[in-house]
C-alpha cells in the first residue's frame, strides 16, 4: 500500500503512535540502564564497605596468619546469606581460597583476575569480573596484619544476573506504562487529526499541495492582477500581472502591510467594514485601474480580503465610445419623445388651419437646438463632455427640468493628466443628483414655484484649475448627514439599494487627481456642489 493512498488521519496516527513508541522505547531503555548502573554501583559500595569491614577483623587476620578457617566456614555462609550477597570469599596472600561458599572450592586460586591491586597495592576498590558462580560486582580489600604486610585479600559480591532480577518488575511496570500512553497518545493524535483536517477542510496533504500549485499556475497566467491580505493588512499573495501593472517586487512586497506597499490602497477597509465592489474606479501605484473586491470570510469571520484589477487604459478606447453611443442614444431618445410630442401638435394644427403657428413652432426648435449645439461647440472644446451636457439638456427637457450651461462657460483640450471619460462621470453624477433633487422638491414641498426647475452647470478651466459646479433650487443637502458621510459608499437620501455611489464616486475622483469636491445648500432653496481639479501634478 502507497503511503499517499492512506487517509491524512490514519497517517497522524501511525506518525504519532511509532514516534511516541520509539520515545518511551528510549525512555525505558534509558531507564532500565540507568537503574542496573545504580543498583551495581549501590552494590559494589555495600560489597566494598562488607569487605572492608572483614579484612580488618582481627579474626580474619588471626585465620590468614593460622590457616585456620574450617571452623569459619559456615559462619561466614551464614553472613552471606544475611546480607544478601552471593559469595565471600578470603584468600591467602597467593589468591588461594580459605574461605568460599562451595567447600570444593576451598584451597583453589581465586579466579577473576581482579585480585592483584589488593594483593600487590593494598588496596580497597569495586570489580566486575566473571568468577566460578558466574559474572558478579566485587567488593575487594587487602587483608594487612600488625606489621603492615599484606596477607590476604577479601572479596564479597553480588551476581548481575540476580540485580537484573530485581530491575525486571520495575521493567515490566515501564513498559506497562509505555502501552497506556500510546493509547493515550493514539486518542489525542486522533482528535488533533480531526481538528486539523476540518481547518484544512477535510483535504488531504496531496490535494492541498495540488491545489496549491494549480491555484499558483492560474494566477500567473491571468491577465487580471490579483492580490490577497490576511486579517492583519499582511500582504499574502500577489500574481506576476499585478506586479508588472503596479510596478512592483513580489519578493519584496509579499508579508508587508498593504499600506506599506500601495500606500493609496484601501483594501484593509473590508476587513472591518465587509462589503462586496465590483468595477470600482481606483488610482493605485500611478495607475487607473477598473477593480472587483470582496472580503474573505470563514465561519462568519472576515481572515483576510482580495482583490482583482485592470488597467483601465486597455478599456479606455471602449469605455469612451460606449459612453458616446450612450449618450447619443440617450439624446436621441428624449428627442424622439420630445419631438413626437411637437409632431402631435404640429399635426393638429395643421389640420386646425393654423401654418403661421406651425411655422413659427419649427422655427423655435430649430434656433433652439442649433444655439445650444454651436454654443457647446464654440466653449466646450472637449467632445465627450459636450456629448453629454447636449444629452443632459434634453434629458432635463423630457423631465421637464431646465438645464443651463452658463455662458461664461470655458472648457479647453484637457492636460493629459486628465481623463475626458472622469470629467464625464463627475458632471454627469452631479447632474442626476441635481435631478433628483428638484424633482423630490417637486413631489415634496408645497412651496415650490416653476422659477425652481432650473438647474445650471457651469465648467471652466481659468487659471490653474479646472472647476466643475452644479446648481439646483431643489431640495437641499439633508441636515441629518454630515458632508463626511454623504461621500461614503452606500449612503443615499434615496430609498434604493442602488444608489450611494454617485458622490462616492465624485469625491473619489477628485480626490485622485489632489482635488477638492466643495457641497454647500444655498441660502435659501438647493445646493451647490464644486468639483476643482488641478491642471498641473500636485507635489
């Protein structure tokens, strides 16, 4: 069986239970050396101080000097017994047994080969050596008589094989203990198994590394740029598009603050303001962009939030001639209502008999909208604004507002750092608000008088700065929101889920290019509302 084919739960455990059993294996061996070198050495001492003690009784140096031990025999099989040794054994000053445990041992040399510091140094020490009942600890001693001369030797010794004896139950325990805390050990693994793979989603190793691959692939061959922060403003990921459209280092600006960065990015707004934008107009790394945004959530908790985006430049050519065709069909379509209309009238007076009214009637069209074109024409030099203030105009009409262009109105080619496409979105945004207002004027306050219908517009590029203003009599900025917060995404006056944006998206304009969006309410009905724009980069 492939170690890949088994289950990321069955792999915990198995890692944690041989892992675990090979650790408490080592602890036990450990253990059990460190008891059977204690016990040795607690043996040794007490067959040292056994050994000592004999070799200087005067008895046993009387016995040595005598040869006289026969009588001691059991006396000292006896002693042996008490302490728990398994022999004590005295020689002669040639090694030669006086005393041993196995009387046909008696009278032959001591074996071990363990004796000579004792006979030939006279000294006290601990041994391990093979003798005739098998491998023991010794403790030997110098039996040295009245004169100082060295006589004899005496050993008393324990046998390993007995100490192992003793340290083979505290084993067994070790090992007792060692199965109790594997199955310890495999329950817990088996839980944080669990646990770990529900965080992971419930993928194993091998499909989280294949996605993981897949899911890098992808984002290195989208056109779009792609970038993703965690729930701190860390930046997590970022594709090779989104490097090259913001002039960016991945190495270098991967696990940084966004703010660090794109300082003009706002990204981190969704990780405590949660919201979804699609197509959004941003200004980043020097680049206007067109961006989809949407906050990452995880159990109903925001852990992160990304972003795609565009540059808008490759949609400009398109963007611009939509909006063209937009507006022409916009215009074409209050016309076609408006001139229906006229058509009904003509129609009838016609058949009414009245053709110096029907002339006069064509005649008043006629100058109108050839006075209104070449106006636009000869004081808006750019073709897209003048586009729509001609399609607002007859928008208006259709409402049965007035709009004004007023007629110091200026409007030169536009600097390069200045898109016709943005000065389109904020006269026509402020415009509609502009409607509304008047027609919510209309509908809601008794006071209104036809003189308030009007609304005028007036751009003009003198000077250093290019000033954009709307005028309506109508209702009024509401008193209940500050100026602050009527620019914010998603707050209207209107009960519809749809708008909030208009502002929003003025504000954030001028803003891009250093700006200024002005709204004050006129004295006495409406509001004005100023856009200034500075033709040349602000440092």
């Amino acid at each position: 069986m492939k170690w890949s084919s088994i289950t990321f739960r069955k792999r915990m455990l198995i890692i944690m239970t041989l892992s675990g059993l090979i650790e408490l294996l080592i602890l036990v061996a450990a253990g059990f050396l460190y008891l059977k070198h204690n016990q040795e050495e607690e043996m040794g001492l007490k067959a040292l101080g056994v050994a000592s003690f004999l070799a200087q009784s005067p008895q046993v140096v009387t016995m040595i000097e005598e040869n006289s031990a026969e009588e001691f025999q059991h006396r000292y099989r006896t002693l042996t017994k008490q302490i728990g040794a398994a022999f004590i054994v005295i020689g002669d000053k040639q090694g030669i047994r006086i005393v041993h445990p196995v009387d046909a041992r008696i009278g032959k040399p001591m074996k071990g080969g363990d004796n000579q510091k004792a006979l030939l140094e006279g000294r006290s020490y601990v041994s391990f050596a093979v003798g005739s009942l098998g491998y023991s600890v010794r403790g030997k001693s110098a039996v040295v008589n009245d004169q100082g001369e060295i006589i004899g030797v005496v050993s008393v010794g324990y046998l390993v094989d007995r100490l192992q004896d003793r340290i083979e139950p505290f084993l067994i325990y070790l090992l007792g203990m060692t199965f109790m805390v594997l199955g310890a050990n495999a329950l817990i693994s088996g839980f944080a198994a669990r646990r770990f793979q529900k965080a992971i989603l419930g993928f194993e190793p091998e499909e989280i590394a294949r996605l993981y691959v897949e899911l890098d692939v992808t984002l290195e061959t989208l056109k779009e740029g792609i970038l993703s922060i965690d729930d701190q403003g860390i930046l997590r990921s970022i594709n090779k598009s989104a490097c090259q459209i913001l002039g960016l280092s991945k190495q270098e600006s991967l696990h940084r603050p966004i703010n660090e960065v794109l300082p003009d990015s706002d990204l981190s707004t969704l990780l405590w303001t949660p919201r979804t934008d699609q197509d959004i107009n941003l200004y980043l790394g020097g680049q206007r962009l067109i961006a989809n945004r949407s906050p990452i959530i995880v159990d109903g908790k925001v852990v992160g939030a990304v972003s795609s985006f565009r540059l808008r430049d490759e949609l400009n050519e398109l963007n611009e001639q939509l909006a063209k065709t937009q507006e022409y069909a916009e215009l074409l379509r209050s016309q076609t209502h408006e001139h229906r209309n006229k058509l009904n009238a003509i129609g009838g007076m016609v058949q009414m008999g009245e053709l110096d009214a029907v002339q006069q009637l064509i005649g008043q069209e006629t100058d109108h909208y050839q006075t209104l074109i070449h106006f636009l024409r000869e004081t808006v030099k750019e073709p897209l604004v003048a586009g729509m203030l001609l399609g607002k105009t007859e928008r208006a009409r259709e409402l049965g507002l007035s709009l004004v262009v007023e007629e110091g109105s200026r409007l030169n080619p536009l600097p390069n750092r200045i898109n016709a496409q943005d000065l389109v979105t904020i006269l026509g945004n402020l415009i509609d608000n502009a409607f509304d207002a008047t027609r919510k004027a209309i509908n809601e306050d008794p006071t209104f008088t036809p003189d308030r219908i009007k609304i005028e517009v007036s751009v003009s590029d003198f000077g250093n700065e290019i000033i954009l203003e709307v005028n309506d009599l109508g209702c009024g900025l509401p008193i209940e929101l500050t100026t602050e917060s009527l620019v914010e995404r998603g707050v209207s006056t209107n009960n519809c889920e749809t708008r909030g944006v208009g502002l929003f998206l003025v504000n954030q304009l001028a803003q891009r290019y250093r700006g200024e969006l002005e709204m004050t309410n006129n004295k006495v009905f409406g509001a004005r509302m100023t856009v200034y724009l500075p033709k040349e980069e602000q440092i």
